[in-house]
C-alpha cells in the first residue's frame, strides 16, 4: 500500500500525523508530507483511519 497527500490542498491540521506517525509527519513548512515509500504492514489500518480522517480529504491510501 501507499499514501499520497495532495499537499495543496492539506491545512496542516496536523491529524493525520497524530494518527498514523509511522507514515505521515509534518513538514518544515506546516503541511503533512508522507515519508515512506511503502506503508508498513502493521501501518495499514491506522494509514486509512488517518485518510477517513483528514478534514479536507487530500489523503489517499491504496
């Protein structure tokens, strides 16, 4: 699986770090970012949660 964030329109809310820290953190710059290529097995679930989650709907995981 993998994460995409759609980071124009992301307001940095910071939720889906706080969720799922092991795939998503944020930037230097207040956005969220994804920082792995692949998300970990035991990551999946919460990698979801985190994209169900977003405000703004940016996230996608597939």
């Amino acid at each position: 699986m993998k994460a995409y964030i759609d980071r124009d329109g992301c307001i940095g809310c910071g939720l889906c770090s706080d969720i799922c820290p092991k795939v998503f953190q944020m930037a230097d710059d207040g956005k969220a970012e994804v920082y792995v290529d692949v998300i970990p097995p035991d990551s999946e679930d919460t990698a979801s949660e985190a994209a169900d989650s977003c405000p703004v709907s940016v996230i996608t995981v597939e």
